[in-house]
C-alpha cells in the first residue's frame, strides 16, 4: 500500500496525474504551483494523489561544516 507524507501546504508539489485547471494542463512530473487552487482544492488534489509532495532537494554541505583534512607534517 502506497502512504504519503502528511499534507503540508507549504511543501511544493509535483503532479502524479495528468491534469487540467482553467485550461492549463500539468502533466507527469511537471511542478504544480499551488497558487492555481485554492488551500482545499490542494488538500483534495493531494488526497485524491493527483499531485504528490515533491521531494527536498539534497543540501551540499558548506565549506565551513565539511570536515577539515589535517595536513601531515614532513620531518
């Protein structure tokens, strides 16, 4: 059984279904720009698994929180 993340309606979205608003269509994959619907009409999008929370991108870490190599010492 597929489970979802609970609905945020701060998250970005992804559309699972090929679908269409006002006349604009939104295929697989396509970002979903929340401002189209209404904050129920994108609760109902996301139940209904028309749209899916799109995943966080990857952070790549900052030079100041990498790990600092230890330079070795000649004798």
């Amino acid at each position: 059984m597929l489970t979802t993340a609970k609905f945020d309606p701060n998250a970005h979205f992804v559309v699972r279904k090929t679908l269409t608003i006002d006349g604009v269509s939104f295929f697989q994959g396509d970002r979903f720009p929340k401002e189209a619907v209404s904050a129920r009409r994108l609760r109902q999008l996301y139940s209904s698994r028309w749209i899916l929370a799109a995943p966080e991108p990857a952070l790549a870490p900052s030079p100041e929180n990498s790990p600092k190599k230890e330079k070795k010492r000649g004798i």
